[in-house]
C-alpha cells in the first residue's frame, strides 16, 4: 500500500480546518442606520432600533418558557414576527419588548417600567415563586437586535473570553452561602438564601461605517450587555446606583422591582458587517474543538478504511481465482504459479458454497423493505441538509432554516421511499404489495409522530413556549397526509411496475444446512462488533451536537459534520462488507438482515452515549425533563437507526451481487 503524499495530507488538512467553521450568511438583507435622515437621501436607512425578546431556556430544564411567562416589562404595542415551521418546532417565540433605542444616542438609567408585588396576594405570590423558580433553575434571556443575538461576555478561567447569546435572569444564593454560576459576575451578593434579580442592563452596540457603506449610514455589526443587579431608591428617578436588588426566600412584606437599561453605541470599523458573528461562534464555551484528536481520528479512519479495502480485494481476487480453477475441467493444466492444489481447493468450504442460498428471500422481507425505503429518504434528505448548510444557507443567523429544510426535504422525498421498499419487496418474492406501500407510509413516521405527540402533551401541561401549537400540529398532519403519503404511493406504483432485481445465481429450492459457528461468526457477537467502528469515528461530533441541543449552543461546524457523514457512510459500509464476508465463508447465508443490524447497532452506541452524555455532562433536574430528554432521544436514535441500516444494506447487497457475478456456477 502506497504512502499518502504529504502534499495531499496538508492539503486535507488545510481542508478540512477550513470547512470546519464552513461558510455562513450573516443574517438577511443588510439594515442601514443613521442619526437623522435628510429629506432628500435616497438611501433607505433607520433611526430606531427595535430590541426583541425570544424564549428563555436552561441547562438545568428542557423545558423553554415564553418571556410573557414571566413577570417582566412587556411591551404596550407587542407585535411578533412571523416564524417559520423550524422556529415553531424548536418552540422560539420572537416579540417585541419595550427596550427601544435611537441610533447614537446614548442614554443612561432609563427606566422601563416598575413591578409591584403585593404579600397579600396570592397571584403575585405565583409570579414572584415562578420568577424565583426561574433564578433556582438558572433561566436565560435570549434578546436580538438586527437579525443578531445580545451577547454577554466574561472571562472564564484561563484569562479566555466567552461570548454567551444569552444572560441570566438572576442568580441564588443558597443557605450556605454558595452561589451559583450566574453570581460570579457580582462579589455583592453576600446574603445567604436570597435570590438576585438582574433587573439593569448595560448595553453597548457596535456599528460600522466608512468604506463598508460608503460612508452614508452605518450598519449594526455587534451587541452586548453586562447584567447587573440594582436595588433602586427612587423607583421614579433611578439612579442604577444602589446596591444588589435581593428577593427574600419567604415573601412577607410588599416588593417593587424596578427595571431599567444604559445604552451606548460604539464605532468599531475592525468587524465589518459579513463577518460580525465571527466573535460568537468562535467564543462559544465548551467548544474548545480539540483539532489534532478530531484529525487523528480521521485520518485513522481513512487509514483503516484503505487497509481493509486492500485486503478485502486481495483476498477475494485469489479466492474467485481459486474457484474458477476449480471449475474448470481440464485442472491438470493450470500453471504452478497458482500456489494451490486441487485437494486444497476443494477442502476450501468458502462462500462459493453458499452461491445457491445467498440469494433466498430472507424472513419478514415486508418489514426490511419498509425499513430500507425509509432509510433511503432520511439519507438523501441528510446529505442534501447538509450540502446546504456547508454552503451557509442554513446558518445560526436564519433561526429555524435547518429544521425547515429538513421536514421539507423529508416530505418531498416519499417517491423515493416507496420506489426502493416497492422494488426490495417484489425482489424478496412479496405479493401483499398493498400492505407494503402503506407501512412504508405509515411506520417509521407514525412512531415518531405518536413519540412527538407525547413528548408534546409534557410541553402542553407544563406550560412550556415548545409545545407546538394544535394548528402547526395539523399543518404537519397535512404535509404527511397530503404530501408525503401519496408521493410514497407514486415510488411504490413505479417501483412495482419494475422487475426484481435478478441474482446473478440461481437459489436451489432445498436450503442448504449451516455447520456450527465459532463465537465470532455467530449473528450476535458480529451485530455488536460491527457498530463500534462507525461510532468511533462520530462520537467527537456527537459531544458538539448534543451541546447544540440540549446546552443551547449554536452548531455551525458544519464542513467538519459533512466531512463526518461521509467517513460514517465508508466506515459503516467497510465494517459491513467485511463481517458478511466473514460469515459467508462460515457457510451462513443469513445475512439480509444481518448487514441491516451490523451498521445499525450504531444506534445503540448512540443511545448509551446520550446515557452517558446526560448523566456526566447536563444537570438536568425533574422527572417532565428526563423524560423529554430521553423521548426525543428515542427519536433521534430510531432515525440514525434506520440510516446506517440502509448503509450498511445496500454496501452488502451490492458486494454480494457482485462477487457472485463473476463466479463461473453450473
């Protein structure tokens, strides 16, 4: 095996470091902003600038709370712009909030508006208990202005600056005196079982002018805030002076909370306008990507792969070689440079022994057909999901565009589903074709959709901002309905109306008996061991996708995540190809679903890990969230499931298709 050139392993690496951070588009069209804007300048520009309020979240709860749902200052005219289907199912809730500015004008101590709470009233008493639940639980703002999340940066140790799109509500301060994580902004919180409500907010906007937009207007390129608590002595005239604002763990006397903001806007011509999210992505916490492990681990990966198409070809080109020979009639005349005998070539049992079982239809054919068809829709929708996030179209900056593109693509993918599982069925003999075209429909995403359902009535009766809507819930019934499920019904008459796939052997009507199998070669052992491969080469990623999900970091990696998918779909065929050679040397010809688990025991090193993940890494509390967490889980492993299934599927089908095609059978 030839030395990869070292040109070639810079270059892939130059590639690959690159494509890791990928390419984004910083939000919409640009906005233009100026001070005054003269009667006769042509340029379209703004003076106000509006603050939105999203969802607030935690690490601590799966559950996402709208900001209305909690006791702070509303906006008189609140409006919400429109959300598409993936916002709507990752459960954002975009309004607008009173915290209104004019560009470049600085302003200090404004007041927003004053919550009063009354200890003889039990209403008030639930706002405020909600409102301290939310500080226990350590809840997160999430405020955009342009298109561009607010964020709030510290240093954390090692003198490194992390930039959170979130801050806070508040912090508490247990009866031991221990805060928690949100307190360490503010050495004054020294009183024991008290909560710290961040009730100021210092902002500061950064915008860019000059050569950018020919010096007319300028444009927003970065916003952050520092949260500060601030127990305010005249509620009327703020002063954002005072001492920490602490709420009491038992509320008995009247309370007022007064909430208020500074505003400053900054030049900095350093961040131009296509790059300003640059500083939160790269500033992410926890995403500290450990390039020389995530290299090391691909490039073992190639390595390994080469290996073992190398000796797959090697030995199979002498094994057929063998074979052949040992067919022909006049064997006395092959030339010694074979290295075998004809006594040797017939003590090789080999899978050339198998050739007329290899091809008999396997058992419950129906149900790994559906599967199979399934999982040739949730390939193509990956692959193309991911081309359009490599090229920026589904960046952090359009929320929801990666969960839009994903159920749409889905949809619109059911042709080929029904076509695959048609054609498999009526290869494996099937005659129920009905039954087959409507499981293929209805299977796999009738079990989602009843998991989701579920999952949904827990947001429902909690009250959570992600629960989904009952008219968004029958939006997706009629995508599924009146979309996929006839498209399906398409592939499936097309599919039907094509022959079966013809074997290059004939099946012998009497199936031949399998000899004993060693451990290693029994279906077992070679399911288990099948899946270790491929999971090793993505449970790196797998760490930075689930913080996406459940930690509430943006995932932008996407180069690195497709460079992934595509070692995954080598890595799963390889280790599947080779395990069915194995045991058709053994003489088992079982191996249709055999190569449909190999790969997909993946799934399961999947599962354990998000067992583990959640177990050592997240600190979620209450049984509504555990359940959440592992519900959606199971969704997420049946998919990935169903997807190196039919890798690892139609690798084997092709290979066994292949080595019996240019076998020289009676």
């Amino acid at each position: 095996m030839k030395s990869l050139n070292p040109r070639f392993i810079f270059l892939l690496s130059l590639t690959v470091v690159s494509s890791s951070f990928g390419f984004y588009l910083p939000g919409l069209a640009p906005v233009s902003f100026c001070e005054e804007k003269s009667k006769g300048d042509a340029e379209e520009c703004q003076t106000d600038i509006q603050l939105f309020v999203n969802r607030l979240d935690s690490v601590e709860s799966v559950l996402p709370y709208e900001y209305d749902a909690f006791d702070f200052c509303k906006d008189t005219d609140e409006r919400r712009p429109s959300e598409n289907l993936g916002q709507v199912l990752f459960g954002e809730r975009i309004e607008t909030s009173p915290y209104k500015f004019t560009f470049k004008s600085d302003k200090a101590c404004v007041k927003v508006c004053t919550k009063s709470y009354d200890a003889g009233s039990k209403e008030d008493k639930l706002k405020l208990d909600f409102l301290k639940k939310g500080m226990e639980l350590n809840y997160q703002h999430h405020w955009i202005v342009d298109n561009m999340p607010v964020t709030w940066c510290y240093i954390v140790e090692g003198n490194q600056k992390v930039c959170n799109p979130g801050f806070p509500i508040g912090c508490l301060v247990n009866q031991e005196g221990k805060p928690k994580d949100a307190c360490v902004i503010n050495a004054d919180f020294n009183k024991k079982n008290a909560y710290y409500i961040f009730n100021h907010v210092d902002i500061t906007i950064f915008y860019h002018s000059g050569d950018e937009t020919n010096g007319m207007s300028a444009r927003l390129v970065a916003a952050t805030l520092e949260p500060r608590s601030v127990k305010h002595s005249n509620d009327d005239k703020p002063t954002c002076d005072g001492t920490p604002m602490d709420i009491p763990a038992e509320f008995k006397n009247n309370l007022k909370v007064t909430y208020t903001y500074s505003i400053q806007f900054k030049q900095n011509d350093d961040i131009r306008w296509a790059s300003r999210w640059d500083y939160i992505l790269v500033s992410m916490p926890h995403t500290n990507i450990q390039w020389f492990s995530i290299m090391n681990s691909l490039v073992i990966v190639l390595f390994l792969s080469g290996m073992v198409a190398m000796i797959m070809l090697r030995t199979l080109h002498k094994d057929i070689a063998r074979y052949n020979q040992m067919d022909q009639a006049d064997w006395v005349k092959i030339p010694p440079a074979a290295n075998f005998t004809y006594e040797e070539a017939q003590e090789e049992s080999g899978w050339k022994q198998v050739h007329g079982d290899v091809f008999r239809p396997p058992r419950m054919g129906m149900l790994l057909s559906v599967f199979l068809g399934q999982g040739t829709q949730v390939f193509i929708m990956t692959f193309i999901t991911l081309f359009l996030a490599c090229l920026g179209f589904l960046s952090p900056a359009n929320r929801g565009a990666l969960m839009t593109c994903s159920v749409v693509l889905w949809v619109l993918l059911g042709t080929p589903a029904g076509y695959v599982s048609a054609r498999l069925y009526k290869t494996f003999g099937g005659e129920n074709w009905k039954t087959n075209v409507l499981l293929t429909a209805f299977l796999c995403p009738g079990i989602v959709f009843v998991d989701f359902f579920l999952m949904n009535l827990i947001l429902w009766v909690e009250g959570s901002s992600a629960a989904i809507p009952f008219g968004t819930l029958v939006a997706i019934l009629a995508l599924w309905f009146g979309i996929s499920v006839p498209l399906t019904f398409v592939g499936a008459y097309f599919g039907f109306k094509k022959p079966g796939i013809e074997p290059p052997v004939r099946t012998n009507q009497i199936p031949r008996q399998i000899p004993q199998q060693s451990f290693f070669t029994k279906p077992v052992p070679g399911i288990i061991m099948g899946g270790i491969l491929p999971f090793g080469c993505i449970f790196i990623q797998l760490f930075f996708i689930l913080n996406s999900i459940w930690s509430h970091q943006m995932y932008y990696m996407f180069g690195f995540l497709f460079l992934v998918f595509i070692i995954l779909l080598i890595t799963c065929s390889e280790a599947t190809v080779l395990l069915c050679y194995f045991h058709l040397c053994a003489e088992d010809y079982h191996w249709w679903w055999r190569s449909f688990l190999t790969s997909g025991f993946t799934a399961v090193y999947l599962f354990v890990y998000a067992v583990h993940y959640f177990f050592s890494k997240l600190q979620i509390i209450g049984v509504a969230s555990t359940i959440l967490y592992f519900g959606y889980t199971l969704i997420m492993v049946l998919i990935f499931f169903i997807f190196t299934g039919t890798i690892g599927f139609f690798a084997c089908f092709l290979f066994v298709n292949k080595i019996y095609s240019v076998l020289k059978v009676d």
